[in-house]
C-alpha cells in the first residue's frame, strides 16, 4: 500500500483486445447481407426458369432403362 509521501507507479496500459470500430462492423454486416440476399433471389429466379427441359414427357427408351433397373424387375410375375 503506498503511503501519502509516495506517488503511485503506474502500470503500462495494454490495448483493448476487444476494441472494434463499429461502423465498419455495421457496414461489411449489412454490405454482405445485401449480396446474399440477392444472391438468394437469383437462385431461385433462375431455379423457376430453368425446369423447361424437365417439363417434356421421358422418351419411351429411357422409361425402359428406368424400369429395368428397379429391383421390383428382377423379380418374376
């Protein structure tokens, strides 16, 4: 304990390890939140776009290969 006659030593201040600069927190935050929403937009944009070749009925070829490779075909009637 330091008497009155003494002055006090001081301690070196270490920084702040937690110290952050909070507006650019807030911006890479809402900057990246903005690219993933319209990152999710376009997939689903393009998802509905896309199934036009899906839309066709199966050639009659690749129904055969289908049903010839489910393990119900192996088994005789």
């Amino acid at each position: 304990m330091a008497t009155p006659t003494q002055a006090p030593t001081k301690v070196p201040q270490e920084p702040d390890p937690f110290h952050y600069d909070y507006d650019t927190v807030q911006t890479v935050g809402m900057t990246l939140a903005t690219i993933l929403f319209l990152l999710g937009i376009l997939i689903i944009i393009t998802q509905h776009a896309s199934p036009v070749s899906r839309s066709f009925p199966p050639q009659p070829q690749e129904v055969a290969v289908c049903k010839a490779s489910l393990p119900s075909a192996a088994v005789p009637a």
